[in-house]
C-alpha cells in the first residue's frame, strides 16, 4: 500500500473512516489538524509561528502545511492522509514531493454526501457543556437518550459557536471551490474511488475495504 486519500463534503465521516481504516490494516492515520496542533505543542519554531498565524484568524499556509507533513511522512510507506490535499496546488506539490521520495498514491476515496445532508449533520452537532461528550441527533446511534441532555453527566448539551448554518454555507463553498477539483485530477490519474456518503458508516467501511483488498 502507498498513501491513501479521502476526499470529502463536511460531516461525511471523513475522521471516522481514517480511524477505521488506520485500525484494520496497522497503518497510520495523519491528521494535517493534528500535526499542526503538535507543532505548536512541542513549542518548535515553527510550531510558535503557526500558532500566531492561527490566533491572527489567518489559514496556514500551503507551503507551511506541506512542510510539516513531509516531515512526518518522509520514513512512513503506508499511510492515509485525513484533511489534505485542500487542494490543487497541495494535491501537486504533494505528488512532486513523495516523487522525490519514491513514494506513490495508492488510493483517493470520494465519499459523496449530498450538501442538504452535509448541513443537516453539520446542524445537528450537540456536545455536553460539562463533559465535552459529543452528540449528533442526526443519526440514532448518536443521540443523546435525553432530548438536550448527556447521557454521561446529565448535563446540558450546546450546539458549538461555529456549527452554524453561516458557517457551514461558508466552509461548504471552500470546499466546492478548492476541494473538489481535486476529483478531477485523481480521476484522470484513475486513482479516484466513490463510495455513497449516504450509507451508514460500517457499510462506507465495508465498501472502501473491498476496493483496497482488491475486489473492485
Ligand atoms: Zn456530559
């Protein structure tokens, strides 16, 4: 196995199907988020800059971003990358750089999640004011058995300040403007794989394991 990359909508289970696949076949999951929030918790150099550029309300930048992943990557063969490529001119500068390394892609998933059922979730995202435990009442599985309450610690539960609809409508379009071109471009290279976003998440797994032991 080379990288794996998985592309898609907010809220389509992006995080939770790294997990899985990271759990299953013992290779690690990459978070560009996580690697970042490390950066600046190791206290590097470059972790102080980043976090003056987060606290700035500015976007890291590609070049900043890259350079921390080829860092992490450079000695790892198989891996999955969640949250990266953003975009086209990432999606490039990555192919240039594991080149240089003789690393390849080995699979791009698209998981294909409607924008209405994208927002819905997105929408629907409650977490406990005591707890932190969070709840989502668009699945059954993750509501809280109390309407607005935790299951845990019987608290209340609080949308976030960023899961509004505003906010949404704002990262969906980055995501229609920048993300998804990339579709295109793994496409033609005939790496690009769609699994149906609106199945329940053992069912994404089940599909996006049957494409990478081979069977599709
Ligand atoms: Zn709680």
């Amino acid at each position: 196995m080379g990288s794996i990359i998985i592309i898609a909508p907010p809220a389509a289970g992006k995080g939770t199907q790294s997990k899985y696949i990271s759990d299953k076949y013992k290779i690690p999951h990459i978070s560009t988020g996580d690697l970042l929030r490390d950066e600046i918790h190791r206290g590097t150099e470059l972790g102080i800059k980043i976090s003056k550029i987060m606290k700035s309300g500015s976007l890291v930048s590609d070049e900043i971003i890259l350079n921390v992943l080829i860092n992490k990557i450079k000695n790892l063969d198989s891996y999955i990358l969640d949250g990266f490529p953003r975009n086209i001119y990432q999606a490039r500068e990555y192919e240039r750089l594991i080149h240089e390394f003789h690393k390849t892609i080995d699979k791009v998933f698209y998981i294909d999640l409607p924008k209405e059922k994208s927002k819905e979730r997105i929408l629907s995202r409650l977490s406990c004011s005591k707890c932190g435990k969070v709840y989502n009442t668009a699945f059954e599985e993750t509501k809280p058995k109390k309407a607005n309450i935790c299951d845990d610690c019987e608290s209340k539960l609080t949308e976030r300040d960023d899961d509004t609809e505003e906010v949404f409508e704002h990262r969906y379009q980055i995501y229609i403007n920048e993300t998804k071109p990339l579709l295109d471009l793994y496409n033609k290279e005939k790496l690009l794989y769609t699994i149906n976003g609106s199945l329940d998440k053992m069912s994404i797994f089940r599909e996006i394991c049957s494409v990478l032991e081979g069977d599709k």
